[in-house]
C-alpha cells in the first residue's frame, strides 16, 4: 500500500463481549478496549456504551479524530442504511440504525457488516486471499459462518446472506438447528453441535477418564478438545466425526463455488494447529474423484480484530 496510513475506528458487537479499536489503514491494530455484552442492554444503552468506548480507544491512542468507522455486528444487517435487522444473540436489536448513532457522534463515515462478512473482508485485505481471487472464509464457533470471493468480488448474494455455510444441511432428518431445518452443519458440527453429540453418548462420557469428571452442563467444544490433546479416545471420536462432517460440508462448498482456497477461522481453531491438520485429511480424503489442487489454511491471527477496520478501507477502494 503506497499510500498514507490513516485511522480508522472499528466497533465489533457481539454475542459474549463488544470491542472498540482504532486501527490504521495498513492493518495495524494500535489501541483495543474489550467489555462483555450485557444481555438487557437495549438500543439506548448499548449505543451509549459504543460511544463511550470510541472515544476512550481514541483518546488512549493519543488522537482525536478518525478518518473513518467500521461496524460488526452479529446478526442480520442492511448494509446500504448501515442498520442492524436483528441479532439473535442479543435482544433488543430490531432495526437499531448503529451505523448513523456512530456517524453522528464522530462525524464520519461508516460501513457496517455482519461478523463473518467483515472477516472474509480482513482475509482478503490482510490475510491469505490477498493472493487468490476465489477463496471462501469459514467460521467455526458455537455457529458456523462465512463469506466468499468468486472471481475477486466479495459475493454478497440478493439479501446479503450469501456464504451461510452453517445452514447446508449435510444429515437429512438430522438434529434441529435453530433456524428451523435439520440436520445443518452447524447443528452438528458447530461448536454446541460437538457438546451435545459428546453429552448424547452417556455411555462415551462413563468411559471417558477425562470428560467424567467434569458436570455434564459444563461440557463443551473446548473441554472435549482438550482433553483429546491429553490423549482421551472418545473426546478423540467426537472430534473426528466433527472433522467428517466439516469435511463433507467443506466438498459440499467446493462443488458450487470452486476455490482456490480454503480459510478456517472462529473459536474452535484456537485448539491449535492438529484440528487444522485433521479437517485437510478429512477433506483430501472426501473429494474421492473430485479432486483438486485446493489449500486450506487457517485465518490469520486477530482477524476478528482486524475485520471491523478492514471495511472502510475496503469499501473505500470499491463504488458503493
Ligand atoms: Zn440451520
């Protein structure tokens, strides 16, 4: 990037914490306020508390104005009014006009976009896909996530929901998932999909030295990865037949959009490196006669971090 840097303002709200960063325009976070999501916030007051944490994040980076702001949000939103719809995990959020609050209170522009979006958008700027022009970014967390370039274009679809690979469902009949169908690879393989396939086998968890000694209640995706770290077999299961599915899921994505690259990111790929390894197997292993030259890499460090400043910055180089 030859030209200046400059600062940009980025706000990530989401279901567990909302963070505000000033970043600058070469992808370099310089400040980051992190505080969890009250569940009863409300429009007023989360807007109150954006606001607030903007101008704490500006003045403890030593600045006073931004040159413009970048908006995550999870949950369904309208680009163009710069609005959040709705947001599933957090109540309250019908029709909340975020984009214009913030544009108001700081005196620039901003772009807002949903989580997985603004992610795929850090990949193509900062991370992997600056080198490829089809490439699929996807989310592994408690849901499942992602966005898509085809031919170098962020694919946005008619209703902005383009790249909802948690919602491809892999099992017919399979178990429900909370947008109503079954069997969606994020009810299986999505991080609370791995808790409750794990909890489901009573008899998998008696004979798991690892998992027995833990409240059922308390077993989730991350306790079942670590305790595979340490060697336990059925936690070893559970994370295999997680694999099989993402792997299904993954060649499922590749017929239709035929990437170059595959970019893993989300909470479940801070287990490290091995999850990684064993979601290229499993896919090597899962094209059978479709093979093809396609890498999977994992997404770069913070680029939930770097996902809200990486949209002005992208947009900026686009007509929108
Ligand atoms: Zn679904």
């Amino acid at each position: 990037m030859s030209e200046d840097s400059y600062k940009i303002l980025g706000f990530d709200v989401g279901g567990t914490k909302i963070s505000a960063v000033i970043g600058n325009s070469q992808g370099r976070i310089i400040r980051k306020l992190e505080k969890p999501t009250s569940k009863n916030l409300g429009q007023e007051r989360l807007a109150e508390q954006l606001r607030d944490m903007g101008w704490k994040a500006m003045q403890s980076a030593g600045i006073k104005s931004v040159e413009s702001i970048g908006i995550i949000f999870a949950g369904l939103i309208d680009q163009a009014s710069r609005t959040v719809i709705n947001s599933p995990n957090i109540p309250g959020m019908r029709r909340f006009p975020v984009g214009k609050i913030l544009e108001e209170e700081f005196g620039v522009r901003s772009v807002l976009e949903n989580d997985a979006t603004g992610a795929t958008i850090a990949e193509r700027l900062f991370g992997s896909g600056r080198f490829v022009d089809n490439f699929v970014y996807i989310t592994l967390s408690t849901g499942i996530g992602g966005g898509f370039f085809s031919g170098g274009k962020l694919v946005r679809g008619a209703h902005g929901l383009a790249g909802e690979f948690g919602h491809m469902v892999i099992m017919a009949n399979g178990p429900i998932c909370g947008c109503g169908r079954r069997g969606c690879l994020e009810a299986i393989a999505g991080g609370k999909g791995i808790a409750r396939r794990a909890t489901e086998s009573l008899k998998g968890i008696r004979e798991s030295e690892i998992l027995s000694s833990v409240p059922i209640n308390r077993i989730d995706a991350k306790v079942i990865f670590d305790a595979m770290e340490k060697g336990d077999m059925f936690s070893r299961l559970i994370v295999e037949e997680t694999v099989y599915y993402l792997a299904v899921g993954i060649v499922n994505i590749a017929s239709i959009l035929d990437p170059e690259l595959v970019i893993i990111g989300g909470g479940l790929t801070n287990s490290g490196q091995k999850f990684i390894d064993l979601i290229k197997r499993g896919v090597r292993e899962e094209f059978k006669n479709m093979k093809r030259p396609m890498k999977i890499v994992k997404a770069i460090p913070h680029v939930s971090d770097l996902a809200s400043i990486s949209l002005p910055i992208f947009f900026s180089k686009q007509d929108f």
